[in-house]
C-alpha cells in the first residue's frame, strides 16, 4: 500500500513543478512565482556580471562578486535538474523512449547548462582571455528570460511562421552585398587597394553601407565609384525597410494572440 501511494504523490508534486517553470503549462495569467524570481535572479546576476568587468567597481570587492556568481550557479544547477525531472510531463514528449535525455540535447537546456558552467568551476592560474570568455558566457542566461513568458512563446512562434520571407530577404540581402562589393572592387581597386584591393575587403564596405551605418572608415573617390556608392546606399534603405515591415507584423500578429489567449483563459464571466 505504501509504494501506491507514494508514486501519486511524486507525480502530483511533479506536475505541480512542472507548470511552475513551463508558462505553457500554468493556469491562469502572468508568470509562476517561481518563474518570476528566476527572472529577477538573471537580471542580477547579468547586471553584476556587467559591473565586474569594471575594475573601479570590482576592486576590493572580488570575493562578494565570486561568492554571488557561486551561488546563483548552483541555484541555476538545481533549476536545470528539477527541469530534467518534469520533463517527463510535458505532453510534447509524451510516449517517447528518454524524455529527459530528449530534453537535455535540446538547445535551450545545452545553453542553461553552459551558461552554469562558469559559476561551478574554479579558474585560478587560467589566462586573462579565457576568464573572459567565461565571463561572457555568463551573459547567455539572458536566453533563460524567454523561456519564463507565454509572450515570448507566440513571439517566436509568429517568427517561425514568417521564416520563409525572412529566409527570402536574407538571401536578397546576401545576393545585393556580394554583387556590390565586387563592383566597388572593380570601380575602385587600383585607386584604394588598402580598401577595396579585394572583394573581400570590398564585402566589409557593401555590408557597412547596405546596413547604413557608414563607419567611413572605406569611401569610394572615383565617380562611378561614387554613383554605385549612392545606389547601394538607397538599396540599403529599402532593404531595411522590407525585414523590419514583416517583424513589425510578425510582432502584433504574436501580441494579438497572446492577448486572445489571455482572453480565453479569463472566460466570458472574467
């Protein structure tokens, strides 16, 4: 009677858990207390991570930095392993041999755990760039936010559904910056060989103009130099336009149904 009762209990304490952490699973509107202050933690541990960097602000006080980031590691250490045990009741795996291994070699559960490694590890002796490299990968538990919101659920769902005219721009765009860069390298090699000797050095100039940021570190001085400079300038602009219009739709396509959700789950009598 014992092992009877013990398993229904298990299970209901895991199936709690699990829609405390997966917004798809929760009932009713906003976040899970849980999910809540695993937001918070990220936002103050990605903000100290930032402040350490700054040696006027970290000097002094490198055992308090070293003694949080240790912490809020294995708080994230146990948030991963309790994620591996529910795993078992999302429905998304329902059925399947080794959800839990499933689960672990998604990309969103490999980012979790990489972004933990930093903080339960010891690099003494280790070179300046490596502790670097480590201290940025700290920045990828800003990843972990999107997962605590519904919103950002239909966001990248919206986004999944556009991905062939995203698919077709980027290709647009790759086509037009590869065909500039090499007529800014026939226009103007002999004059600036440092600058666009090459269609490789002309690339850095096509994107640098086609994303209209012009550093103008690389400007061309022949006159049709000068002319296809001012028409890949334009071309830019509208190239612009064309991925921010379909994101700018995808958005209030997301938003309008996160609201309708929302709306769902109220009921007629909310």
């Amino acid at each position: 009677m014992a092992t009877s009762v013990a398993e229904p209990q298990t299970h209901s304490v895991r199936d709690w858990l699990y829609r405390q952490l997966e917004p798809r699973a929760r009932v009713g509107q906003g976040l899970s207390p849980l999910n809540w202050a695993l937001g918070l933690l990220i936002l103050v541990v990605v903000t100290l991570s930032i402040l350490e960097t700054e040696p006027a602000i970290a000097r002094g006080h490198e055992r308090f930095f070293d003694d949080f980031e240790f912490a809020a590691g294995l708080i994230f250490l146990v948030e991963y392993c309790a994620r591996l045990w529910v795993e078992v009741e999302n429905p998304r795996y329902a059925g399947a041999r080794f959800p839990r291994l499933r689960y672990a070699l998604t990309p969103i559960a490999i980012i979790d755990l990489v972004a933990i490694l930093p903080a339960l590890f010891a690099f003494g002796g280790a070179p300046s760039l490596v502790l670097r490299f480590f201290r940025v990968l700290r920045m990828l538990r800003l990843a972990k936010l999107g997962r605590t919101s519904r919103a950002w659920e239909h966001i990248r769902d919206a986004m999944y559904e556009r991905r062939f005219e995203f698919a077709l721009i980027l290709t647009m765009v790759g086509v037009v910056v590869l065909i500039s860069g090499s007529l800014l390298y026939w226009a103007e090699a002999d004059v600036q060989p440092d600058k666009f000797g090459s269609i490789p050095r002309a690339l850095w100039w096509s994107v640098i103009t086609l994303t209209t940021v012009g550093y103008g570190d690389a400007t061309p001085v022949t006159t049709i130099g000068k002319i296809l400079g001012g028409i890949m300038a334009l071309c830019g602009v509208m190239f612009i336009a064309l991925p921010t219009g379909l994101f700018a739709a995808s958005f209030t396509e997301a938003m309008q149904r996160h609201r309708e959700h929302c709306d769902r789950e109220e009921g007629p009598d909310a």
